[in-house]
C-alpha cells in the first residue's frame, strides 16, 4: 500500500517546512508527497524552490492564485498512491494519525475516511465559539440533504481510495470543495466512515484564513451540489 498526500499551500513560510517534515515522520513510511503551491507571495514559493523541493515526491506551482480547491484539483490529478489523503499546510492536523485515517480503507469496509474534531477523546484547542456553532450548522445541513450523519463535514481530514477521488470532477476552486465533495462521494454510494482526530487549531493572528464569507459560500454549494447538480 502506497499512501498519496496532497499538501495545498498559501503563504505558509512559517509552517510548511514543519509540516513536510511532519508528514516524512508518520508511522506510514511509504508516502508519495505531493506540495501544490497556490502562487505564494510571502516566501514560501521561494522557499519550496531553494530548500524543500528535494524532501517531496513533487512541489507543483500555480503561476496564479485560484484557492484551496484548485490546489487540490491539481494535486489530485497527479497522486499515484493507492490512498490518498489532504494535509493543509499549517499545523492544526498531526500526521502522527494517518494509520487512523486510512484503517477503514486498508480493511476494505471504506472507500472515503473524514477526520472528525468533534469526536472521541483526542487534545483540541479550544479557539472559537462561533466557529464552531457555523461548522456544526453546515454539517446539519450537509447532512439533511445528503442523508448522512457525520459529525464534521468542514474537516481539512478526508482520505479516499484513489480510483474514488480521481473519478470526480472537482469544480469549486476554494472552500467550497468540503461540501461539494461530501456532496458528490454520498451520491457515488460511496462507503464513507468516520474516526476521531486531535485538532490543534490556529487564530487568524497566527494565519488562519477561513472567514465568515466561506460560510456563506459553503452554504450555496451545501444547496448546489446537492439540489441542483
């Protein structure tokens, strides 16, 4: 079994680095690493370019910002691996957990395995109320239309078996891939499964990105994706 990580990067100078190696340290030694970077202008590009290229299977680089979607999009079209899993690039999700995130896929019970931060005894930092009350309504949402019951459908945490992931079409270019793609493996019938995960969030002074507009956003495609595609 081959692992497939997609790491979608936007001026993370501070984290990338720790987090590439972050990923060479996980208990799954066989990792394909695969860093898109979403046209940095802090720094990263540069440093990806000078120093980290040789630590990863692959660094892509967009010449144009186009969002967390579009990075993913591009890094899943070209993972090898037999399972394929999103790391973002700061340091609020541990790598430490991926023999968790791929269990149900390695046993042949799932197909697609969410990382959920509201379930189980794992360390959370505790961060923002509304946050979560906005995460928990848009799961509710996602889960009335699509007939599921997860408890996290915002999670950056998702792993799929590779012929899954790269047989959907991703259309939604920023954060509206958490509930498209939701949208979509429910309606494949895919076997999906849920696990536990530690969670060590960040503040926006500390370069959190995902602002109240993304709600609205993840809203209309919660409503898109499932009512009308």
């Amino acid at each position: 079994m081959r692992l497939s990580v997609v790491i979608p990067c936007f001026n993370e100078i501070g984290t990338i680095g720790q987090v590439i190696e972050a990923v060479k340290a996980s208990p799954v030694k066989n990792c394909e690493i695969i860093v898109v970077d979403d046209c940095s202008t802090d720094g990263t590009r540069e440093l990806l370019q000078s120093k980290l290229e040789p630590e990863v299977t692959q660094v892509i680089y967009h010449h144009k910002n186009k969002g967390k979607g579009a990075a993913l999009r591009t890094g899943f079209a070209a993972v090898t691996g037999d399972i394929v899993i999103v790391q973002d690039a700061d340091l609020e999700y541990d790598p430490q957990e991926y023999p968790l995130m791929i269990e149900p896929i390695l046993k042949g019970k799932a197909d697609v395995v969410f990382g959920s931060r509201f379930q189980g005894s794992r360390p959370h930092r505790v961060v923002y109320y509304w946050h979560m009350v906005g995460n928990k309504f848009l799961t509710t949402l996602s889960n009335m239309l699509t007939n599921i019951n997860l408890t996290d459908m915002e999670t950056c945490y998702k792993s799929f078996r590779r012929e899954v992931i790269q047989s959907i079409k991703i259309k939604e270019s920023r954060f509206g891939f958490e509930p498209e793609i939701t949208a979509k493996v429910a309606k494949m019938g895919c076997r999906i499964y849920e696990v536990g995960i530690s969670y060590y969030g960040r503040t926006y002074k500390e370069g959190k990105k995902i602002g109240w507009k993304d709600g609205f956003q993840a809203i209309y495609c919660i409503l898109k994706y499932n009512l009308f595609s």
